[in-house]
C-alpha cells in the first residue's frame, strides 16, 4: 500500500467508513464504497455529502481533525480532482 492509499484509508476511518468486519481489508471496503457512489449524480452525492457534515459537525473538535485531513488531501490532486474537492470542502464549511 503506498502513502496515497494509507491516507485515504485513514481519511475514511475518520469519517467512520472503516471496515465492519476486521477480516475485510481496508482495500476490498474502499472498493466497496467507490462501487457504492459509483454512477450516482452530482446531486446525489451532494445528499450523501450533507448527511455526513450533520453526523461530522456534531463533534466539533472531531470535524476540524477530519476538515484538516481532508485538505491534506489537495497536494494529491490533479487540478480537476483539486476543483472537486474544493466544492466539497464549501459544502462541509458551509453554515446551514
């Protein structure tokens, strides 16, 4: 697994997207996820988006550590996934 793969699984155990079951690797969940969002509209994802920010903004400390580490994420990025992130990342910041 290479750094790029290790800060996403960490990234996702952050967000509680963890594996369920311990015997599931970190690899086969993160193919699961990405076949779950996979071929879903932008608006969908965006609903998707908004029910993890409610669940995330009610541990204030624990939001900030994640929007940290989600930013860290930009350097990985090509300009067009930087763009995308950039949208999410104002839509988690966003007040309601």
């Amino acid at each position: 697994m290479d750094g790029n793969d290790k800060l996403l699984m960490d990234l996702a155990e952050q967000l509680g997207l963890g594996p369920s079951e311990p015997r599931v690797s970190k690899a086969d969940h993160m193919s699961d996820l990405a076949d779950k969002y996979k071929g879903k509209s932008d608006q969908e994802l965006i609903s998707e988006i908004m029910k993890v920010k409610q669940a995330l903004k009610k541990d204030k400390a624990q939001y900030e550590k994640q929007m940290k580490t989600i930013k860290a994420l930009r350097s990985m990025m090509t300009g067009e996934q930087k763009a995308r992130l950039e949208k999410l990342i104002r839509l988690l910041e966003a007040d309601d």
